[in-house]
C-alpha cells in the first residue's frame, strides 16, 4: 500500500511539473499578441461583426497560420504602446507603425508598405495648398507619425507652426467627425488610412497634393528580441513567396503602396 502511494504521487508530482512547464513556455511557443489601434482602417479596425481585422491583423494570422502559433489580437491606446510592449503585454506594434524617426527605439522588420502624411479637407473647403492652412485648426492622432513630423524641427514644424491650433485626437474616426462637424479646418494623417476614410465618405473630401513628407511602416519588437522579430520577418518572405502577401493587399487596396520583397 505504501508502495502504491508513493508511485501515485510521483506520478501526480511529475504530472504537476509538466503542467507548470507547459504553462511556462506556452505563450513563448504557441501564443503571439499583437497590439494595434483598433480605430486605424484599413490596417486594423473593427468591423460590421464585431471581429477585430485590417490588413495588419490578416498578415499576422497568416503568419501564426504557418508558425502554429495562436493569434492574440490586443487592441491598445496609440499612446501607450510603448508601455504595451515594454511590460509584455504584447509581443509586437503592428499596425501601420512607423519606422522612420524611430529607427533607433524598436526591433524593427524590414519595411512593408510605403506611405506618406498628407492633409486632408472637405472638398468645398477652399483649402487647396499647404499654405493654406496657416491660421487654420488642423486635427491629428496623438502620437501619431503626423504629429511628429509637424513637430520636428527635421520635419514640417514651420508648417505646424503656421496653424491656428494642432488639435490631437485619440483617433481618427473622431477627427473626421470634428472635420464634418467644422470643428477642424484639415487633419494630417498617414495616406493608406485617408484614402480607407475618403472611399467610404464619397466626393465629401480630398487630399491635398502635396504632402508632407514620405515614410515607411514595419513590425516594431521590444529592443533586442531579434529571435521574435526574425521569426516573423521570415514567415512574412514566405506569405509573399505564396502570393498571399500580395492577395491581403489588394483586398485592402494597398497593393501600389507594397514594398516588401
């Protein structure tokens, strides 16, 4: 009897310790959380379903398709991303992140889709130049590329500068309900989610010419977790290699703005 005893708790110990390790290693090996602004068409909204999508969100299932990993998607205030992705509540920014002043603060892929801030009006606003909107109140999203560049002495800041008022918005469905509404005169917004925006809302808006500077976006990690970032880079060679890659793109009307090779 003692003999049965002893075996059966070994075996629940051993059982025990397996259940632990398994536990431990699980969302290294089998679980990928990414963090997007849920308010950020076409690369990460939600949609008529209540479904969490965009085109960000699709690559990054295809990739958990191909690794076996399981998909977190993590909506995140734009201006607590950092904070997301130091403490690890999520693995990865993802979610038309900008590389280009940023070089330095992230594990960063190669760059995928090519994009520009531009401005954005209403149609009849008489706005049609960038000169035109000294004195005006121009929106943008809070930590926002936009609002960088506007801010930066490398940048726009003179143009900034010239505003009547740079009102920041958590997102940008607010702002162009502000822009609707005259609240706002114009808003600088990155050009893949403005032409999303304008698509749905007729001939009501326009984008202006010229614009305001030429960026790139990729996949932002923690600083140093190259094993992750290369794990996903890779998977993302194969998404293109498979026509997938290209598939996702123009299904979100994004395929002139690809740049991944």
């Amino acid at each position: 009897m003692k003999l049965f005893k002893k075996l059966a708790l070994g075996a629940l110990a051993v059982g025990m310790m397996a259940t632990v390790f398994t536990g431990c290693g699980k969302k290294d090996s089998k679980t990928f959380t990414v963090g997007f602004d849920a308010e950020y068409p076409p690369y990460g909204y939600m949609d008529e379903n209540g479904d969490y999508t965009g085109f960000d969100l699709e690559l990054a299932e295809e990739v958990c398709k191909l690794k076996g990993w399981t998909l977190v998607k993590q909506p995140i205030a734009w201006d607590n991303k950092d904070n997301e992705l130091n403490s690890g509540s999520i693995d990865c920014i993802w979610n038309g992140f900008t590389i280009n002043g940023r070089e330095d603060d992230y594990e960063w892929s190669v760059p995928y889709v090519d994009n520009s801030q531009v401005i954005v009006v209403k149609a009849d606003s008489g706005i049609t130049s960038l000169s035109d909107l000294a004195g005006k109140t121009v929106g943008v999203q809070a930590a926002s590329a936009a609002l960088d560049v506007l801010t930066d002495e490398e940048g726009q800041k003179a143009l900034g500068d010239s505003f009547g008022k740079l009102q920041e918005f958590g997102d940008y469905n607010t702002a162009f309900a502000e822009l609707m509404a005259g609240s706002v005169d114009a808003i600088a917004m990155d050009i893949g989610v403005a032409m999303y925006q304008i698509e749905g809302r007729g001939d009501e808006f326009v984008i202006l010419a010229e614009h305001l500077n030429a960026e790139q976006y990729g996949i932002g990690f923690k600083k140093g977790n190259t094993e992750l970032k290369d794990e996903v880079e890779s998977a993302l060679r194969e998404l293109k290699k498979n026509g997938k890659f290209d598939e996702l793109a123009e299904k979100y009307g994004l395929s002139d703005m690809v740049c991944f090779e």
